[in-house]
C-alpha cells in the first residue's frame, strides 16, 4: 500500500502538466485560426457600410414614390408599390420603351467591347511569349491605358474626337482620306463607335495582362513535344494555349462582362450627363431617370431590375462554366 502511493503520485503529476497543456494548445490554435478572420473584420465592416446599406437604401426606394418634393426626408415618400417596377417594364409606354433601348445598346456594346478587349488581350499576351530585344518596354506601353486614371484617358480622347481640330478627324479625313468630310463622333451614330474605342483602349491591357500571367503556368516542354510533332503555330494554339488557359478566361470573361455592362465613368466623361441616343447605356440612362427627371423611384427601380439581371446571368454563366469543368476533367 505504501509503495502505490507515491507511485500514484508521481502519476499524477506527470499528467497534471499534460492536462494544462491541452487547453493553451487549444487556445493557441484558436488564436491563430481567428486571427485572419479578427484582421478582415474592419474590411469587411466597412465594405458593407459603402456596398450593402446603400444597395438595402436603394431597394427600400425602389417602393416609393420619391421626388423631388421628398428629398430632404425621403422617407416620408408615400409608398408606391410596384408601380415604379411596373412603369419600367412597359415597353409600351416612353419609360419603358427608352429602358428597352438603353438595355440593348448596352448588350450590344458590352458584347463587342467584351469580345475585342479578350481578342487584343490574347493576342498581345502571346506576341509576348517569345523573347526579343525591347520586350519589357513594350509590356510596360502596353499596360499604359490600364494605368492611366479614368478621367485623364476618358478626357484625352474627348479632344480627339473634336470635329474640327480633333486628331481622329485629322488622320482619317486630312492624312489617310478615308471619309468625304470630318465626322462628329461624340453625337450621332458615330458615338457608339467612339464608345466603343475608347472602352477597348482603356479594357484591353487588363485582359493582356491577366492572360499573360495565365501563360506563365503552361510548361514550356508542351510546345517543344507539340512542335517535334510537327504542330505548327495555329495549331498549338488550339491545341495547348486555349485549353490550358480556359480557367483563367472565365474568370477574365466574368468580370469584363461585369465591369463594361455597369460601366458609368467612360460613356458620363465622354458625353455627359446626356448621351446621344446611339450610345446610350444603362448606367447613364438610369442616372439620367433618377437625377435629371428627380425621379428616384423608378431610377431605383430600374437599378434593382439591372442588379438582379447581372445575377442571373452571373448564376448562369457559373453554372455552365463549372459543368464545363466537371464534363472536361
């Protein structure tokens, strides 16, 4: 009996140290997993106070009747209901016939714009695979319009679409001679072309850039065996680059598609608080129904119609792009 018991003691205090050690070990794991998450706590505070509020304010607006009478308390405005939605969709009637309009050229601008800033994009990233003399000097012109602050590049082209002493005008009518007479490009028909330009300059280098990252990662022995093979340039193109880089390019499409089809700085510099018909896009037209006409309701309205169009089509595109993936692998 007494030989057990300083033997149970020494047990005892050989454990004791175990059993305080389990807690600090918990709490020093839960300290480095929460640490991250404790750090991102301010961000994303703030990110739903500039993003979500707002977005909750102008749903809540969407409802009401609000004018110019109810702008100092809006909340004050009497309820409408739907009728701000239902004015939006009739298509029948100016509002909603001017929305259908606006919504169009914007797809048809978001398509093209989209579609020619991944074509540059591309084929600059992959003229930069080879080396040659004076490549990162070309890279870093090449990332120049991406840079370059939004006004200061928006405003630029402004002068140089001038009709008179404008250098578009000046090349193509005085040097090259390709048009009759200078054209106006900031009205007209004309201003979706100038829209267009200008959204291409300044978008394409971001999709240069990110597939040239995306081509970082193909193994440079996949085009060495492909050209023991005899496949030519076309070919390994076909065959390697645009497989390989097909998860970066749903990404880049995504958000491309996301930023010109909200894009509101490009057509507002360029044209101002009106833009010519032909170049008319949903971000304006809905700046111009809720702060030219003072009608915030339906300018609400028409911004929770195109936010909840961007999320089916974001959904969408997500669905068929990851049961691509799983149909691929």
């Amino acid at each position: 009996m007494t030989a057990t018991a300083p033997a149970a003691e020494a047990t005892v205090r050989k454990s004791s140290p175990g059993t305080a050690r389990g807690p600090r070990r918990r709490t020093g794991r839960l300290r480095r997993v929460g640490l991250p998450y404790l750090l991102l706590l301010p961000a994303l505070l703030l990110e739903l106070l500039v993003h979500l509020v707002p977005m909750v304010i102008g749903i809540v607006m969407s409802f009401k009747e609000l004018t110019q009478f109810y702008i100092r308390d809006w909340s004050t405005a009497p309820w409408a209901g739907l009728d701000n939605y239902s004015v939006s969709v009739d298509f029948d009637a100016p509002v909603g016939k001017a929305l259908l309009h606006s919504f169009l050229v914007t797809v048809a601008f978001t398509v093209l714009s989209v579609g020619l800033c991944w074509l540059i994009g591309t084929a600059a990233a992959v003229f930069m695979q080879d080396t040659f003399r004076g490549r990162g000097l070309l890279r870093a012109l090449f990332l120049v319009p991406y840079a370059l602050p939004v006004y200061a590049a928006v405003i630029t082209w402004v002068f140089m679409f001038q009709h008179d002493n404008g250098l578009v005008n000046h090349v193509l009518h005085d040097q090259l001679g390709l048009t009759d007479k200078p054209s106006f490009w900031l009205i007209g028909d004309n201003s979706f072309v100038a829209l267009l330009t200008v959204s291409v300059w300044k978008g394409w280098p971001f999709a240069f850039l990110i597939v040239m990252a995306g081509l970082q990662n193909i193994p440079r022995e996949l085009y060495e065996a492909a050209a023991l093979d005899g496949a030519g340039m076309v070919q390994q193109l076909r065959r390697i680059t645009l497989p390989s880089l097909r998860p970066v390019n749903q990404v880049l499409v995504l958000v491309l598609f996301l930023w010109t089809f909200n894009d509101f700085n490009t057509p507002y510099v360029l044209f101002g608080k009106s833009a010519p018909e032909a170049a008319d896009l949903i971000s304006v037209h809905i700046y111009q129904a809720s702060f030219v006409t003072w009608n915030f309701g339906t300018g609400s309205a028409m911004s929770v119609l195109l936010l909840l169009f961007l999320l089916v089509v974001t959904g969408v595109y997500l669905a068929l792009t990851s049961r691509g993936r799983r149909t691929a692998q």
